[in-house]
C-alpha cells in the first residue's frame, strides 16, 4: 500500500514539475542569444506574468499537516491521499522538499500492467 502511496505522489508531483519546467527551457535559449548585459535578474518578473503555481501547507480538521499543490488558477492539482498527514509543520515540509529533490532528479517512466 504504501509503494501506491509514494507512487502516487511522485506522479502527482512529476505532473506539476512538467508544466512548471516547459517554458524555463525556453527562456534559457533564448537568453543565450542576447548580450549578457541585457539579461534581467532571475527575480525581476513582468506585472502580467503569473507564478506557475503554489504548495499550501495547512491543519486539517484533526489538527494534522497536509500540504497540497495549486496550479496558477489556484485550483488543486496534487496532494497525498488523506491518509498521508503529519503531526508538525516541520515534517510536512520536509516531505514537500523530499518529494521536490525526487522530482528534480528522475525522469517518468510507464508502467505496464
């Protein structure tokens, strides 16, 4: 049960993180081809550019942490089964960073049935 726990989330994420990573790819080339004089600061967003989306990290009802994954909208597009809580914060976030280090570092592969 728990290899189907870990393996959903790791899917949920790889979702997230693959239509987070499309354009970073993009804007890389074309910086390439401007003078390194006209790059702007990695931080210095456009006013009408939107952030790709967010991790909320909240208590639930029973006074546990949860996270979920939003995309831009703010609509929810991840989050572990209800059975997978944490008593502190803490903990909550380290499966967050836990959970992006895996992302960062593996590439989707198909399972067959």
């Amino acid at each position: 049960m728990s290899k189907f726990v870990r393996s959903l989330t790791l899917l949920s994420a790889l979702a997230v993180m693959a239509a987070g990573t499309g354009t970073m790819a993009q804007d890389k080339k074309a910086d390439a081809k401007k003078p390194a004089d006209a790059k702007k600061p990695a931080d210095a967003k456009k006013p009408e550019e939107k952030a790709a989306g967010s991790i909320e990290v909240y208590k639930n009802d029973k006074g546990r942490w949860r996270y979920k994954i939003l995309n831009a909208e703010g609509k929810t597009i991840a989050m572990p089964l209800p059975q997978l809580n944490w008593e502190t914060k803490a903990d909550a976030e380290k499966a967050i960073t836990e959970l992006k280090t895996i992302l960062s570092t593996v590439k989707p592969t198909e399972v067959k049935e």
